[in-house]
C-alpha cells in the first residue's frame, strides 16, 4: 500500500533517510512546476520555483503540522516564490496586468464554456502526430490566456480547477477567506471562457488542467 505524505514524512523525521524525502519530491514536483509554470509563465523561473520549494520544505518540515494537508502547506510555500518573482517583475516594468470587463453577454460566456468544457474522443491510446501538434496548440493558447488574467485570478483558477484543491485549502495557501477565493475563481473562469472563446469556436479541447 502506498504511504501518506504524513507516513513519509514521519518516517523521515524518525530515520532521516533522504529515500523518504526524495519520495516526496517525486511525488510533487511536476504538480508543482505545472502550477509554478502557469502562474508565472517562464520555464527556467518554474524550474527555480520547483528547487527553492523543497528546499524551504526541507529546511521547514518539522513545522509541518496536520491543521492542513501537505499538499496545502507545500502549496503555500510555493505560490509565496511565485508571487515574489511576480512582485519583482512588476517593479521592473515586465508584466502586464488585464483588467476583467465583463461585458460579455451570457449567452457568449455560456457558449464558450460549452466550447471549452468539451473533451476530444481519440480512439488510439497513443495519440497521432496531428493530435499531438493540436493538443500542444491548445495547451500554448491557454497557457498565453492564464497569462492575461489579473494575477489574484490566475493563482485561483490554477489551484482550483488545475491542481483541485478545496476553496478551504486555496484560502489557506493565497491567506484570504472563502468568500474572496470563490469570486476570483467565478471571475476568473468568465475571462478565460471570453479568451479561449474565439481558439475554440471551431474546435474541441481536451481541458484547460493540461
């Protein structure tokens, strides 16, 4: 039977063997560059934010208690790296922020969810050269249309429908409350529908969670 973050992490803390913690890197880091990616955008910063992660784990571990899951608490970590290079790309002038207008109309906003919520049938397990290119097209708009949406939105719609964490976990990781988590993400979703709206009008997509 697999063991529990908690299980290895108590045995790490009891033996100090690093197999235990080198599990848990296995074990998170592509989740964590995934998010690392699309909330910032730059592989190399990704690949920073991934190393500079488990070293604060490693260095934080004995505060690691279960008031949260490990996930959350490690999540936690990761997103204030994030937002740190964020902060540091804005007082350098090299991001740029998108307002939400939500000028849409329902109608819009509910047609481009339907475009965007539709999943591709591929018959072969091992997908073709063509459906290879087009799922890499569809990963290449939605990770320029996470890029547009304000940051607070970005973090949100990452944590929730990419990495499914509960409301009451993103509230713990981002340090704001339910209610504020649950509108960022509403918000969030309608801009990404109106982006991805015009990419998918003619196409399916497999889920923007990559």
């Amino acid at each position: 039977m697999e063991l529990t973050d908690v299980d290895i992490i108590d045995n790490f803390r009891a033996t100090g063997q690093a197999r235990y913690f080198q599990s848990l890197v296995s074990r998170y880091q592509h989740r964590i560059y995934n998010a690392a990616f699309r909330m910032i955008g730059d592989t190399q910063e990704a690949e920073e934010v991934v190393q500079e992660t488990f070293i604060k784990v490693l260095q934080n571990l004995e505060k690691f208690r279960n008031q949260a899951t490990f996930a959350a608490w490690m999540f936690r970590i990761a997103h204030n790296i994030c937002i740190d290079i964020l902060r540091s790309r804005q007082r350098k002038g090299g991001l740029q922020m998108m307002s939400f207008d939500p000028q849409s109309t329902q109608e819009q906003i509910d047609q481009a969810y339907l475009q965007l919520s539709q999943v591709s049938q591929v018959a072969d397990l091992e997908p073709g050269p063509a459906q290879k290119i087009e799922h890499i097209e569809q990963q290449e708009m939605i990770a320029s249309s996470l890029g547009q949406l304000p940051e607070s939105q970005r973090i949100v719609l990452v944590l929730h429908d990419i990495e499914g964490f509960s409301y009451q976990e993103i509230a713990e990781i981002v340090g704001d409350n339910v209610g504020t988590i649950r509108s960022r993400l509403h918000y969030g979703r309608l801009k990404m529908k109106e982006l991805l709206a015009p990419y998918f009008q003619n196409n399916t997509v497999a889920a923007y969670s990559g």
